[in-house]
C-alpha cells in the first residue's frame, strides 16, 4: 500500500521551505558543532531534527512564531540540506499532521505478508485507524527503521502538537497534582464505610506498588498524538504497538492492542480523551523519558 489517507484525497504537495522543519533547518545549517567542527551533512542534518524535536522540553517554538514570509530555499540548499532530509512523497504528510485529530498507521516491518494482510483486513472491520487516518505504508521509507528514527523523518507529527494551550495545561495539570498530594494527608478516612476503606487502601496500594501512576493525569497532559504501530511482534500475533508521544517525540506511554474489543473505533475514544482512564490506572508501559530522573520525570519542580 502507498502512504495515502485511508478514503480521503492525498494532500497537495507543499513548496519547499514551507515546513517547519524546513525552515529551521536553513536557519541553524551554517552554524557548526560546537564540539566538531568536521561534522558530516548527514549527521548535522540528525542532529538539528533531534535539536528541532527537543525545543518542545521548554515550549520553545521559535520557528512557530515567524510572521515573515518562509524563505525560499534555492536549488542547491533542497538538494543538499532539505531533499535527504525525507523522501518528497512523505512531505505533504508531514504538512497534513497539523490535523493531529486523525488516526496513524505505521507500518515499519515489511516481512510475513499474508500476517499483514490479516493485520490491515482487521483495521478494516474494527477501524483503529478511521477514514480520515492516515496511513505510512512504504518500505523503501520505513523499511528496517525503529520508531524512533521513523519519528525522525515525520517530526512534524509531534512537534505541530506543542502549542502555547498545549503546554499550559501540560505545566498546570502537573501543579494541580502535586498540589492534591501535598494535601493527602489522609484526614477523615476514619469516618468512610468499610467499603470506601478497601476502595481506598487499593487504590494507595496500588500507587505504592508503581508510585508513578500518581503522575498519570500529567502523563495524559504531555501527550499530543498517537499511532498504531505495525511492528514485527505484531506480525507475529503479538498485536499492534499502540504508542502515545510527547511535543518532543518521547513515548509518554504504549501498550499492544488486545483483541478484546477495547480499541476498536479508536478514533471517537482519542477524541473525547478516554483514554486517559488507561494511564491513571497504568495499562502498558511508562516512556523512559517519565521514570525517575527522565526529562520529563520526576523529582518535579514547578
């Protein structure tokens, strides 16, 4: 299958030096390493997307902001510094995520063909992915590659996320919850029925057991997109990679899809936020970057 929105029109290319990316790319690409001066094409271009990815960690947006007209890049500049950078059939994509309300399907192992089939045929009946999602489905692009490097050749998916709205309630639902512990002291459960008493010693059992749960709202709060992830476990029987990112491209949180019914028509549950239930109670597994001493992990200081 080619990249394509799954029963949309596929979005009108856009000229170069329009993106995001593009523009910050021309911007930093004649300021050196500081550290190595010899620095490769091919690694400066890896390190300014991982520089443009990470400007998210403070909302940073400087190249969201420019009211002027984007340069326009001439032809040595996009053969040299923009065309490597992704495949041009992948570009009008990455302009399209600024619709972040629609479905991903990734596809990054392209053996076992029939299990794909039964894979895509199952979307199909259940709709993961609904009719305006769209689908990167190619293997001369994604072939061979892990997430994170597939991430690095469609940063815009992640980074058109990282908005001023974005980030306040990011930084405002993390107060919110350290002000509710600070205030947890415990004062008046003697007066609860038996009932609520269990309820309750569960619930801070629980949270003993995995102390980061407390956090999940404001792991929620991070997240700006998800994609379901055609991985090779999953060819396997293993079921998709369901993975949520962060405005720097961390996974916050990920888990694989069950066959029980729970995430079909995924993209009415993204829409009304129901599944932030599955972070508070910890359903899958917690991104690095949110463990104790990660980026965005703890000890919190705000």
């Amino acid at each position: 299958m080619p990249l394509r929105i799954i029963e949309g029109e596929s979005p009108e290319p856009v000229p170069w030096g329009s993106l995001p990316l593009d523009i910050y790319l021309l911007s930093e690409w004649e300021t050196p390493h500081p550290s190595q001066p010899t620095e490769s094409p091919s690694a400066r271009r890896r390190r300014l997307i991982r520089q443009f990815l990470a400007l998210g960690l403070e909302g940073r947006r400087p190249y969201q902001a420019r009211t002027e007209t984007p340069p326009t890049p001439t032809k040595a500049q996009i053969a040299e510094i923009l065309l490597p950078v992704r495949p041009e059939a992948l570009r009008p994509y990455a302009a399209y995520t600024t619709c972040l309300e629609e479905g991903l399907w990734l596809r990054l192992c392209y053996k076992k063909e029939e299990a794909h089939e039964s894979i895509w045929s199952h979307n199909e009946d259940v709709a993961y992915v609904g009719p305006d999602g769209v689908v990167l489905d190619d293997e001369e692009i994604f072939g061979g590659l892990d997430l994170a490097a597939a991430l690095e050749i469609f940063p815009e998916r992640v980074t058109n996320g990282g908005s001023s709205g974005h980030i306040k309630l990011r930084e405002e639902t993390l107060r919110e919850i350290l002000g509710d512990l600070e205030d947890d002291t415990g004062s008046g459960e003697e007066d609860y029925s038996d009932d609520i008493k269990e309820k309750v010693a569960e619930f801070r059992a629980s949270r003993a057991k995995n102390p980061l749960l407390k956090y999940g709202l404001y792991h929620a709060a991070c997240v700006v997109t998800h994609a379901f992830v055609e991985d090779e476990v999953a060819l396997d029987g293993g079921g998709l990679l369901h993975v949520f990112w962060d405005d720097c491209g961390n996974v916050v949180r990920q888990w694989r899809v069950e066959d029980d019914g729970a995430e079909d028509n995924f993209d009415g549950a993204w829409a009304e936020g129901a599944w932030k239930e599955n972070f508070i109670n910890g359903i899958g597994e917690l991104g690095p970057a949110y463990h104790e001493g990660g980026m965005r992990g703890p000890p919190y200081n705000v």
